[in-house]
C-alpha cells in the first residue's frame, strides 16, 4: 500500500481562488529572531485542545476547540509564524476555511508567514499551499532524501512566544470528522527548542547546511510551567535533530519503565516493526514490561490498524500479554463515506494519572527513525487528569471494541 495511505489522512480537495496579493511577504531569518522575545503573560500556560467528529454520540467536548484555537494563536500574531505541517488542504466553506483565512489576515497586517510541508504531500495536495504562497515563503522539504521518511510533525510558532502542537494536520477533516487532541504551550524557553527544530528544517529545505543547534536554549533539563507543570520537548528522528537529548523514543521508553499504576496510550496505529518488516520492539517490549509487574495497560487505536501487517501485531501483543487492547470505529456521517475521515487520530499517552505525552508519532519504527515528530512529556496532574479524561470517554464508548487475538478482522475502508 503507498506511502500516502499507510502515514496520513489525505484527500484531493479543492479550494478557494487565491485572494489578491495586497503585499508581499517577508521572510525573517532564524539568525535574526529575537531568542529572548518579550512575551505576554496571559492565562494558563499549558491548555489541551480537542476536535471531536460530528455527528456521533461522544460527550460534547469541555476543551477548547482545535480551530477556534488556532485562529485565536494566528489572529494574535504580530511579529511571525512560523508553520510545519505534513500538508494544507483547504475546500470551499470547509472548517479549515477560517485558519487559511486567518493567515491571510496575518500576512496582510505585516506578520511574517514561513510555511514548511512534506514534499510529497505538496505534490499531491497543491492547491492551498499555492494560494498561501502568494502572501508566505513556502519551501517543501523531502525528508525521504535526508531521514528516509516523510515531514509529518504539526506545529506553528507565533511570535517566538505561542506554540501549538499536536496530531492534527491543516486539514479540514481533522477539524470536523477526526478525534484529534493537542496543545497550547506559552514559553519562550519550549518554543526556543521548536523554532531550533523549524531552523534545523527549513535550511534542509532550502538546500543549505542544517544551522547548528544552540542547546544552550534549553539546557535538557524540564521546563517548570504553571508553577507545576515539568515539560520536556520530545522529538524525532534521532541522527536529526539540534539536540539529541530531546529524541522522544527514549524518553517514552523510560516514561513507561517508570509506570507503577497504569499507562493508558491512545494511536492512529501500533506496531511493533518498521515498515519493511524489520523488528522495532522498543514500545512493545516497554508495554509488556509494565503489564508484566502488574500496572495496567491499555492501548486504544484506530480502526486503521484492521489493515494486514498492522493488525497482527496488535493481536500478538494482547495474545501473550497482559495488555488491554480495543479499536475505535467512527460510524460514517450520515451524508455518506467521507476518505481519510471518520477516525481517531490523536497520538497520546497518560501515566499513573501524572505524566502525559503528546505528539504526532504514531507508533512504529519508522515514525521515530526515519520522519519528523514533535511531542511533549508532561509531569502534572493538571494536564493528565483531563487527558486521561478524553481517553476514558473513547474507551468506554459503543465505538471501542475489545481486541480478539483470534478473530480475522475486515480491511477497513480508508481512501477512495
């Protein structure tokens, strides 16, 4: 199956005719972006963000909306924005319609716009990418030349200050028909580490040598937040980053290990190798360990993961072990089968009710080796007690279903 299926929800979509360019953009330079920028102090500095699909019989969500957030992170933009994500694509009157429209804004109040995109997916979804082009500097990155992967990290940076990330792509079905969760994070000292990664990719996408990371920034150590909160930024693959102290793989590993009463993981998909088959046990191996002296395990994917190659391993890990396993099924909207839609896409995880992670790894060897992620751990009750929330709400909806290691599972419908 192509690449496209297996790693992203796409479609080919229309969009709106690009507006007139009233002026051009300006591009800034990461050797000339204030490293210490003078940055509001206003409200929590850690907020979840959720999309729910409509039209099914979830809870109305108490989280903050994903788009109304990130209009609201965009309309506040005076200086910059900076944006990496696996691909645009907009449509008529569509949910993402308000984001690209905010962006034009931005740009027409003199923000600087730098957008960064999976060159493949560009190729396949041009359209919105083109009509931001005409007011952003746009560069299309082909990781598989440098990682072996794809770009699939999302997350925007606005003035140096404001950070988003999390497992929804500019999309409009992740905002309307997908589940997705992500994060607001105000702190210049985080985001720093951001904008090194957004640095290191933007030069690669340029064709010019990657800067040199500046880990004095952050000094890999966590970041207190809210009085309370720890947070650490997690990224991948290892071999590519600024800083390598921040790859998430062994940060997750040891999150895991360090488990006395539960972890609680919630994917697109798991597995436990890469994508041509090669063994990738680390996740696994750290699952089976915790389920082994007695911390309950539960992990909740998507229907996706029914696909031949996916579902094996799944069924391997609930058979011969103590792991809780179910798959989550979004029944079809009522206007009818919607491809790349109707499905939850969040990729996190909750620890004894007091460390989260976040991200846009979904969980397989290639998603840590070969492309770009982002994510963060978070130590706090505050931020896990209302994930462990959203977990507990998918899980024991009519929509999850208990894994049966011995059942022959239907190939899901996916795209077209």
């Amino acid at each position: 199956m192509r690449l496209v299926v297996l790693l992203a929800l796409v479609s080919v979509v229309g969009c709106s005719p690009a507006a007139p360019v009233q002026r051009p953009p300006r591009d800034h330079d990461p050797a000339t972006t204030p490293s210490e920028p003078t940055c509001p102090k206003v409200g929590a500095a850690v907020e979840l963000v959720e999309s729910t699909p409509v039209e099914t019989t979830l809870p109305a969500s108490r989280l903050p909306d994903t788009q109304q957030m990130w209009v609201r992170m965009i309309d506040g933009a005076r200086r910059s924005l900076d944006i990496e994500q696996f691909y645009f694509a907009s449509r008529p009157a569509g949910s993402l319609e308000p984001v690209i429209q905010a962006l034009e804004r931005a740009a027409e109040r003199g923000v600087s716009l730098r957008l960064l995109a999976d060159a493949g997916f560009a190729n396949e979804y041009p359209a919105t990418l083109a009509r931001l082009e005409q007011r952003a500097s746009v560069r299309r990155i082909d990781m598989r030349d440098h990682m072996g992967g794809v770009q699939h990290a999302k997350y925007f940076i606005v003035d140096g200050c404001d950070l988003y990330l999390g497992s929804a792509n500019f999309d409009w079905r992740s905002l309307q028909h997908i589940h997705e969760l992500g994060l607001r994070i105000r702190s210049p000292q985080l985001v720093a580490a951001f904008a090194e990664v957004f640095a290191f990719d933007w030069q690669l996408a340029g064709g010019q040598p990657p800067l040199p990371g500046q880990s004095q920034r952050w000094d890999g150590v966590p970041i207190t937040l809210d009085g309370e909160l720890q947070v650490l930024p997690a990224f991948s693959p290892t071999g590519w980053l600024p800083d390598e102290r921040s790859w998430d793989l062994p940060q997750l590993v040891a999150t895991i290990d360090g488990a006395k009463l539960s972890v609680r993981v919630q994917l697109l998909t798991y597995s436990s190798h890469f994508r041509d088959g090669t063994p990738f046990p680390a996740l696994d191996q750290a699952l089976r360990r915790a389920a082994g002296r007695g911390v309950a395990v539960e992990l909740m994917v998507s229907n996706w993961q029914q696909r031949p190659g996916r579902i094996e391993d799944l069924q391997a890990l609930v058979a011969t072990s103590a792991v809780a396993a179910k798959l989550v099924t979004i029944p079809e909207h009522p206007s009818g089968f919607i491809p790349f839609a109707r499905v939850i896409h969040a990729k996190a995880m909750i620890v004894d009710s007091r460390q989260s992670w976040i991200g846009t790894s979904n969980w397989s060897g290639d998603y840590f080796h070969k492309s770009r992620n982002v994510g963060v751990l978070v130590t706090g009750e505050r931020l896990a007690r209302p994930l462990e929330a959203t977990f507990h709400k998918l899980w024991q909806s009519p929509y999850a279903t208990a894994v049966d290691p011995e059942a022959d599972y239907p190939e899901p419908r996916i795209g077209p």
